[in-house]
C-alpha cells in the first residue's frame, strides 16, 4: 500500500511510516507513523481496515506533531500497544520537554482501536516496546531526564535513557534502570521469556536475566 502523492498528508500526516507490526495469526498488519497515524491492513487483501490519527495520542492543549516509535501486539493479539512522543520538530527528531512529559503509551483494543489504557512512560519519548512471550509484561525503552534529547540518542547530562518493565494487566511499572548505551535503542525478549537484549547507539549489546518483578543484568559486550 503507497499513498499518492497528492493525499500523502492526509494518509500519514506528512511523515514517514516508522514502525510496523503483524498480528500473532498473520492476518493483520498494524504500522505508526512520524505524523501520528495509527492504521490497521487486511494481511490478505492490505485493506486498511482501522485508523486512528494525531487527536487520539496528543493533547491537544500542548503543541507537537505525534510520532509513534514502535507498536507491538500481545501475544493473543487482542491488544496492540503504541509508543511514541510529541516533537516539535519531526523532520530532526529534536524532542522539546514540558511539564507533564512528552512521551506516551497507548494500549488498543486490537479489533476496534478503542483505547484500553495511557501511560505516560518517561519524560521526552519511548522508542520501543515489546510484550514478553506469555503477555504478562511488557518493556520499554526511552529517554528520561533532561530538558533536550537530539535525534541522535546519544546520552549526556541533558539526556538520558530508561529500561522500563511494566505488568501488562495493571500497566504499572515494575522495574527500570537508566542504561546510558541504550540511546534510541530497541529491547526484546528471548523466544522462551527468560531473557531480554538491549541494544543502541553506542553499539554495546546487553543480556537481561528476566525476574518475576525486574531484571537483572547477565552479560554486556
């Protein structure tokens, strides 16, 4: 599926798809884009099949296009969670912060988009999420202090970055650990749920022993 050119801003809000998901069965296909466009496509045919744009992630009393990082469906697939920030500039990735935050978590109804749940994961933005392989955690990655993180990801005093372990029943955290290697990086459990890698901008790859509650670090390189 290509947008025409002609209704590219109405489609995807003027930005790139940046993130892309399938269902557990196959059948359907869940993408985010820079502009703040959640959508939902047929697998079978690529008919869009659910949209929801930039109103229903963004408040609108705070200035900023949506731009969705990452999404992911629970292992049931009867839920997809979206992550993302709000930024004032999506063509560089500068993230500006306010006072109550600018990254957000949306969780789904994966058969009508209906949003179950809102978190407010870190401060600036959340560039990855994954569900562990029974559904009852989830993981994130993001920045968490500073006033300014640039597109680069590079951790320093004005920015820094979180691991963050939630209960995907409650969506309270559980655990988190600031890990400056991480930068804009990704995090996923092991096939089995007994471990997680971390990865980011700094090119240092770590492995996470997975705890009932938190996780506890194995081995960096």
């Amino acid at each position: 599926v290509q947008p025409n050119a002609h209704t590219d801003t109405d489609q995807w809000g003027g930005g790139r798809i940046d993130c892309i998901a399938y269902s557990p069965d196959g059948t359907l296909l869940v993408t985010g884009s820079t502009g703040g466009h959640l959508k939902v496509f047929d697998t079978a045919t690529m008919a869009e099949l659910l949209h929801k744009g930039p109103a229903h992630f963004w408040r609108r009393d705070l200035p900023g296009i949506g731009h969705i990082y990452d999404v992911a469906f629970s292992p049931d697939g009867s839920r997809i969670v979206s992550v993302g920030s709000r930024t004032n500039n999506h063509l560089t990735g500068d993230l500006e912060a306010t006072e109550d935050g600018a990254s957000q978590m949306m969780v789904w109804d994966a058969a009508t988009l209906t949003v179950l749940a809102e978190k407010q994961p870190a401060s600036l933005y959340t560039s990855s999420v994954d569900f562990s392989p029974d559904g009852t955690l989830l993981l994130t990655v993001g920045a968490t202090v500073g006033d300014r993180c640039p597109g680069g990801g590079i951790a320093s005093e004005d920015c820094q970055f979180l691991l963050t372990l939630w209960d995907a029943a409650t969506w309270s955290i559980l655990w988190s650990q600031a890990d400056p290697d991480i930068g804009n990086g990704r995090a996923i459990f092991s096939p089995d749920g007994r471990y997680v890698a971390s990865a980011g901008t700094t090119r240092t790859l770590r492995l996470w022993h997975v705890n009932a509650t938190s996780l506890t670090l194995a081995k960096s390189v």
